[in-house]
C-alpha cells in the first residue's frame, strides 16, 4: 500500500447509504425506460458509469501513482464518493419524479435550485479533498482556510465556465434551456451556499475528511 494512501473499508452505514443510492439510480433509470423519459434515460445511465467506474477504479487500481494521487483521492474516499452518489440519486430523480411522472426541472421555474445546491455541495467537497492531499502530498501546510478559499475559488470557475456552457447551447443545440441573467447568477448563489453548507458540516464534523486548524 501506498504510504500517503491508507485505504479505509466501508463503515456498515457508508455501505448501507452507497449501495442505496446507486440502487436508487438504476430504478430511475428503470423508470426512464418505462416512461419514455430521454433525458432522464441519459442523466441515470451517466450517473451509473461514473459511480461504477470510481468503484471499479478503487477496487482494480489499489495502489494509485504519487503523481496522481491528489486528483483522484476523491475517488478513494468513501465519505465523497457517497456525496457524489447522493448528488446523483436527487439529481436523476427530479428529471422525472417517480409515480408524479413529473419533470420538475422543467415543470417549476425554480426547480433546479435543489440540483445546483447539490451540485456546489458536491463540487465543492471534491475540490476541498483535492486541495487537502494536495498539500499533504507536497508538504504545504495549508489551514482548512486555505484549502476552503482554493476550493471556493474553483467552484467559482466551474460554476461560470458551467452557465456560459449552457448559454452557448441556448443559442445552438439546446434553445429550451435559455433562461435570463438573474437565474444564472441564482444558480452561482445557490451553488455557493451548498458549498457553505458543506463547509460547515466539514469542519464541525470532520467528515468525510479533516482539514484540520481553520488558521
């Protein structure tokens, strides 16, 4: 085993809690079939493969390279990688909510503020684990406030590259998903104060990681 990697079996309730939101995702994509739910079909089978091959690479690539460590820890860490399920359990639910049969991304105006908070949660918490083996790896000594301000700061960066993304596809492939400045800036917020939520939770907690003294 790797010296800066100590690997750590699933406690019961993280196997109990990531099995069931994969689970939960392939009914939704069960249910994308049944009723002929496109977009829901697409998001749960790409949810899928990147839950099982974060799985697969942890169980055949036990002994990850120095050099990549820090940009895959995510995928060693069983607390993050139970976000990410959970991100996509919720996320994947909503796009055709089970026995209402209902879209609710596109059936409320503010429907996707449950996604994106989700989404800055999740972002985050990957970004923060990033920043924290990263400075362990090359002896940075970060604080906690350091790993947050890095992690917010790219958080932010995906969080505009994401908006201008979907606003180039408003104008070319995808003209339904247009929607005005103030929601896009919403969407930023709402990604935010997830993240600050996780924040939060993090260093009240220590879970799923420790990032150690705020200063």
């Amino acid at each position: 085993m790797s010296e800066f990697y100590t690997k750590r079996k699933l406690s019961c309730r993280e196997d109990v809690a990531l099995a069931l939101a994969i689970f939960v995702v392939f009914l939704d994509f069960v249910n994308a079939i049944v009723h002929n739910s496109d977009t829901q079909l697409r998001t749960s089978i790409f949810a899928l493969i990147v839950l099982l091959f974060a799985l697969s690479v942890r169980k055949f690539y036990p002994n990850p390279s120095r050099k990549i460590w820090p940009w895959i820890s995510p995928i060693y860490d069983n607390g993050v990688m139970i976000i990410v399920a959970i991100f996509f359990l919720f996320h994947v639910t909503l796009l055709n909510v089970p026995i209402l049969n209902v879209d609710l991304y596109n059936v409320y105006e503010n429907g996707d503020i449950i996604g994106h908070s989700l989404g800055g949660l999740m972002m985050w918490t990957i970004f923060a684990k990033v920043a924290l083996e990263y400075s362990r790896l090359n002896n940075k000594g970060w604080s906690a406030k350091t790993i947050v301000k890095y992690s917010m700061a790219a958080l932010l960066v995906i969080g505009v590259l994401w908006e201008f993304i979907e606003l180039a596809a408003s104008l070319t492939i995808l003209p339904h998903v247009d929607e005005p400045i103030n929601n896009k800036i919403r969407d930023i917020i709402m990604e935010y104060i997830g993240a600050g939520l996780m924040t939060i939770a993090v260093l009240k907690t220590k879970y799923p990681f420790d990032m150690g003294e705020w200063e």
